[in-house]
C-alpha cells in the first residue's frame, strides 16, 4: 500500500528513513494512479521537509499534487494539505 504515516521529532537516520519511505510510497501511489495517497504521503513528505527547513521544496512538491484536485476540497486530506500550504507560504 502507498499510504505511509508522519514523523515527528525524530534523528537523523529516523529522518532519512522516513523520507525514503515518503518517496517511495509517493512513487507506488502515482504508479498505480492513487491521487489521494500520493497526496498523503506527499504531505507526510512536505511536513517532514518543513521540520527540516526545506520550505520552498515541500511548498513546491504539496502545490503539485494539491493543485491537481478538482473536488473534494472537503475531506480531512485535502483540508491537512490546504492548511499545510498556508503554512508553507
């Protein structure tokens, strides 16, 4: 399955390992066309890389697939990854 879970104040190794998982399920998602889990774990990602300092790169990756929605701008993933661009900018 492409869905990962969130990281929080985790080391370095932790970090590094969790962003490998964030890639790759972002990867299996858009293989097998799964927008809204590609859209978790990208935001799972781009929390990850605001955590780092990364703020241009996961405003960037999130507005991608984000932007890509049509509807359903009323679900919680949609909500978390509107809330978490706002927060981005």
């Amino acid at each position: 399955m492409a869905e990962a879970g969130t990281v929080g104040g985790a080391h370095p190794t932790a970090e590094a390992d969790a962003e490998a998982c964030f890639h790759k399920a972002i990867e299996v998602a858009q293989r097998q066309q799964a927008k809204s889990l590609e859209l978790r774990a990208t935001t799972s990602l781009a929390r990850l890389w605001l955590q780092q300092g990364k703020r241009s790169e996961a405003h960037k990756l999130l507005s991608e697939i984000y932007h890509w929605f049509t509807e359903g701008f009323d679900t919680k993933d949609l909500q978390e990854a509107k809330t978490l661009l706002e927060e981005l900018t």
